[in-house]
C-alpha cells in the first residue's frame, strides 16, 4: 500500500513532540510506503504528531481561526478586520450560508486525522533497537484511540450528528460511491465517545515523567473531554428538544433525542466528580499564589494561571497544546496600534458588566456600585502585590470611570479599559478619539476596551518579545463548575454545589456563598432554589471563564444564544474625545443569530458530492 504523498511534516509537529531530530530527510521525489514510514522511529513519531495537529490554539485559534471567543459575547474584533479574511466577523452579522467557508474546517480536516489515527493504530509495532518499546506501542495506540474520540466529539459538537464509522479506513481502491455515508444520530456518536474514552483512560496514565511527553493524550484528559461533552449533552440543546423533532436522516431516524432524559444530568454529574477525584488523586489542584501571611492573592494568582507553566508548577492545567500556539498575533492584535499592535482585539460590554463587585455581588444588586462619575483617589488592596509589582502602583488610578472602580479582581485581569494601567509601556491607556492608542481606525478598540486576560505583562510588541506561556484547552476550574451545574441540575440542594463553587470564588477573591446570614465573608443563598442556583453558577461561569473559548457552547447549550447574541452590542463611544462624549453607552455592533446557527452547517459543496447528507437544521 502507497502512502499518500506527504509524510508527517512541519514545525508544529516538532513542537508537540519536542523532538530534535528532523525527520524530513527523504528526497522530494521519494514516495513512501508504510512500512518505510513504520520501521523508522522518527517518521513514526511525525505522524504521530500531525494527528495531534488540531488540537484548538486557545490563543489565536479561540480569537480568529475558530472563533469562539468572537462568536459568544466575550470578546469583540474591529468589524473592519473583515478585509483581512476574518471569517467570522460575517458570521456576526448574520452574512452565513451554507457556502460560508470556516478557518476551523472540522468537516474537511478531522475525518483525515481520524483515518490517519486508524492507520497507525493498525500498523505501529515495537522497534526495540530504536528505543520504541512493546509499552510504548500500548500507549501509542492509547493515546490515537484518544485523539479519533476527542475528533468525534469535537465533530458532533459542531455538526450534531455526523457520518460515523468508527475503527473503519477506506481502501485505496474504493469507489467514490463506498465513501458516501449519512449522518447518525447524535447520541449514538456520544455513547461511543463516552464509552471509548472510558476504556482509553483505563491505559493511559494520568501523568507523564518525560518533559518530552508534554501535551500527550493521559487518562486525565480523557476523563475531561468526557465530562464537558457529557455536560453539553444532558443540555436543553439536545436532550428532548422539540426544535429538532423533524431532524432525521436520509433513513427517517430521529437525528436529536425528541424526549428529555434528566437522567443524563446525573450521568454527566458523575462524569464530572469522577474526573475531580481522579485529577485531584494525581496532583492537580487550583493554581494560586500566595501573600506572606499564607492568604491567596487573588489578582497575581489568576493573572499567572493562563501564563505559568505545568513544569512552573500549574497543575491547574489538565489538557494543554503545548506547540503551535499563536500567542504573539494574540498580544499583537490587543495592543494598541502606536505601540507595534493592531489595537482592535477587546471584550464586549456585557462582559464588563457580569464582572461582580469587589463585595461580590451583581453590579444591579451591590448598592455601592456607582456606574457614572469618576474616582477621586487611587484605589489600592492589601491582599495583593498586583498593584504595585504590574500595575504601576494601584488597581485604579484617581479620575477613573466608576464604572470600573471597586470591581472584582478578575476583572481587573481581563480587561484592560480607558485610564487603565499599561505595563508594557509603563502608562495609562487613552482610548479617546484621536489619541495614540485610538487612531479612530480600524486598528482601535472600537468600543472602548482591549482584552488584557492571557497577556503577558513582559510582552513588547514593538521588539517582537513574547513570553512562552500553556495553551490551556481544560483546566481544573472548569471541572469544578461544569460539576457544580450539573449537580445543581441532577441533585439540587447538595452541598456539594456550594462547595465547588465556593473554592472558584475563594480563589477569585471575593465573598463565598452560604445557607447562612450575609456578612463580611459570605453571601446568603437558597442552596434549595434550584432556579437561583443555576443563574449564579452560570453567573460565575461567564466570569471565571470568560475568553476561553467555552461560552459560546454555554449559551449555544442552554438555548440562550437567540436571546442574548441578537441586536445592538454596547461599548463606549468610539468617538467621543473627553469625558462627557467617551463614557456614554453607545452601540457599535448588530449582531443577527439565527435558530440555525446552533449548529455549523455542512458546506454546500459536501452536500453537493454526497446525496446521502441532510442539511444541518433551519439551514434549508
């Protein structure tokens, strides 16, 4: 059997692997057979490295190439970015057809990997005078079984339900026709996933000694994406709604479940908890750091989390890319164009306001919260060095917005707005029309904010120095409130709820929650008010992973994305020069979503080879 021409290659493959030797030693006219490719533990390990190859970049991948971050209502791109092939920007705005092509490309690309996935599983075997031993082989094929699994998820996440054949590699004599295949239900795709996942994570170990092994697929990452596709499956999306009662393939099956099953939650709770205890059982806690009286700092520890490597001592991080991560065109595009960047990378309005207050509460619900007007002094804290180590001696300097005065550590880490601290440039961002940091084009915030989380305050844009950081695709956080909620959906009442989401709030700095009396320390809630509990945990949700590339499933999963991704978006005023006409809410953005957009439809021209597919649904 001939391989297809090419053979493993590219930078991203050596970074995954961390590998020094270079593989691409073949002639350009050489054609490779297999077995030429599975005697030699170099080529081997090439192709080993390019089924990793998809694995989202949470940096430039969640801002542009996927763009989840854009999609949701976390962070917002200067709609004049449009010229430079920013594909979702469009989408935004409703411009979406079934003709639209998509940087992700899922469609077109994960299936190939999940073929080339097969054939190494097929025909690896141990080359012991390599160094390439019959465990090494075991895990090998663990960890492709892991990545076809974690494709199918990422697939059926997307699309819904997929064409699916596990375990099946096409011939290289087939017939075109043998290849067209229909979709299957969601579920059916999911029960496989979940259940291959399971019996991968049985092999696999939960950790690796080898720096080297950095990023491959360990039963720790194999319980995470279970858990988070489990949650997104017990969800109204698709457990029994009756939007889908219609979807069916070319068969007549049912492609959604058409009747709800709350046992799934329960499931996916257990999902959940089975992955803390396992992740908790190897090593992996909250990332903090802390004062020299023990307390934790709030803004230090959560700034460093998304900057400090697992090697550093982040065991946070339970899944990560660690090669092939574009950082640099991150920082670039939030740093203001006068200071070498593109200046247009923010967040959205509503992501200032879901922020709590440094009381912990709701900005509608905290009395002192004082939305207009401007600061009189320099507001300091004595629980962090933040202030004076990053930001240039106070959280917020006097004359600033109120808006933004006496907020939550994380917000202070996420967004950076107008009088807020510069590190790199050791100043105060000016955000009004005409200054440097607002040219009034399309390299400008274009509603007032940039996006600060995930940004290196040793970055320089102008000398092109960028500091290595994790590519975080599942930290330990999210496992805490993905179980938080779906316990609060299964079990309400629990304690367990409030003990999971108190450990993110501890961290976060702010007032934990109890069944007790409010005060100083902590928050009085009705742990039995199910529906009061489901609206401050996905409260913290919105707030503790924000920029992270999860909201948009959030929403697109509790069928809220109709509501709250449809209309005007606010920011400041793009064009106001001072005070008066910069701090006025001001619409800078209609976005349009549609009952169809939940899923991604298959483009046109997949529909147009393959009579066997249906049109994803509301896309006819």
């Amino acid at each position: 059997m001939k391989l297809f021409k090419y053979i493993i290659t590219g930078v991203l493959g050596m970074q995954l692997l961390t590998s020094c030797v270079d593989y691409l030693d073949k002639e350009s006219d050489t054609e490779l057979t297999l077995p030429m490719v599975f005697e030699d533990k170099t080529r081997i390990e090439g192709w080993l490295a390019n089924v990793y190859s998809h694995v989202p970049d949470p940096y430039w991948g969640y801002a542009r190439r996927l763009g989840w971050d854009i999609l949701s209502d976390d962070m917002t791109a200067s709609e004049r970015w449009r010229q430079w092939d920013w594909k979702v920007i469009p989408m935004l705005l409703g411009e979406w057809t079934p003709s639209t092509d998509w940087d992700g490309n899922y469609w077109a690309r994960l299936p190939q990997l999940i073929r080339e996935a097969n054939i190494f599983i097929e025909n690896v075997h141990p080359l012991p005078e390599q160094g390439i031993s019959a465990t090494e082989v075991t895990y090998m094929k663990a960890e492709m079984r892991f990545m076809i699994a974690y494709y199918y998820y990422l697939l059926s996440n997307t699309y819904g339900p997929i064409p699916f054949k596990p375990n099946y590699i096409a011939p290289t004599d087939f017939n075109l026709a043998d290849l067209m295949e229909g979709q299957r239900p969601y579920y059916e795709v999911v029960d496989w996933v979940d259940k291959e996942l399971q019996e991968v994570a049985k092999i696999l170990p939960p950790k690796y000694t080898e720096a080297r092994k950095y990023g491959r697929a360990t039963s720790i990452m194999c319980l995470a994406v279970r858990a988070r596709m489990l949650l997104f499956a017990a969800s109204p999306l698709v457990n029994g709604n009756p939007d889908y009662a219609n979807h069916k393939n070319k068969d007549g099956e049912n492609l959604f479940s058409t009747t709800e099953d709350k046992s799934k939650w329960a499931y996916a709770a257990q999902a959940c908890k089975e992955l803390i205890d396992a992740a908790e059982a190897a090593g992996h806690k909250l990332y903090t750091e802390n004062n020299p009286d023990d307390t934790i700092d709030p803004f230090m520890s959560y700034q460093n989390l998304f900057l400090t490597r697992y090697d550093e001592g982040n065991t946070e991080i339970l899944f990560a890319r660690p090669g092939g991560l574009e950082y640099g065109e991150y920082e670039k595009h939030a740093t203001p164009a006068a200071s070498g960047g593109s200046g247009g990378l923010g967040v959205t309005q509503s992501l200032v306001d879901a922020f709590f207050t440094e009381n912990g509460l709701p900005i509608n619900d905290d009395p002192e919260y004082k939305e207009t007007g401007f600061s009189r002094s320099d507001e300091t804290r004595n629980n962090t060095v933040w202030d004076t180590e990053v930001n240039g001696g106070a959280i917020t300097k006097s004359g600033t917005y109120n808006m933004y005065c006496n907020r939550e550590p994380r917000f202070y880490i996420t967004v950076s707005y107008n009088n807020s601290y510069f590190t790199q440039e050791k100043r105060l961002f000016n955000f009004f029309n005409g200054s440097k940091d607002n040219p009034h084009t399309h390299d400008a915030p274009q509603n007032g904010y940039l996006i600060r989380k995930k940004i290196s305050p040793d970055l320089n844009v102008k000398q092109g120095t960028y500091k290595y950081r994790p590519g975080i695709v599942y930290r330990l956080g999210e496992a805490y409130l993905n179980y938080a909620e779906a316990l609060n959906e299964s079990d309400p009442g629990n304690g367990e709820i409030l003990f999971y989401l108190n450990k993110i709030r501890e961290r976060a700095g702010i007032r934990q929650y109890t069944t007790g009396e409010t005060d100083a320390n902590y928050i009085h809630v009705n742990l039995n008010d199910q529906a009061e509990m489901r609206k401050l945990i996905r409260a913290e949700r919105r707030v503790e992973l924000s920029c992270e590339g999860i909201r948009y499933d959030d929403l697109r999963r509790w069928k809220e994305a109709e509501n709250v991704l449809n209309g005007d978006f606010y920011g400041m005023n793009f064009s106001g020069r001072d005070n008066s006409s910069f701090y006025v809410l001001t619409p800078y953005l209609k976005r349009v979503y549609k009952k169809a957009y939940y899923w991604f439809p298959i483009h046109q021209s997949e529909i147009d080879k393959n009579d066997k597919l249906v049109q994803s649904p509301y896309w006819n």
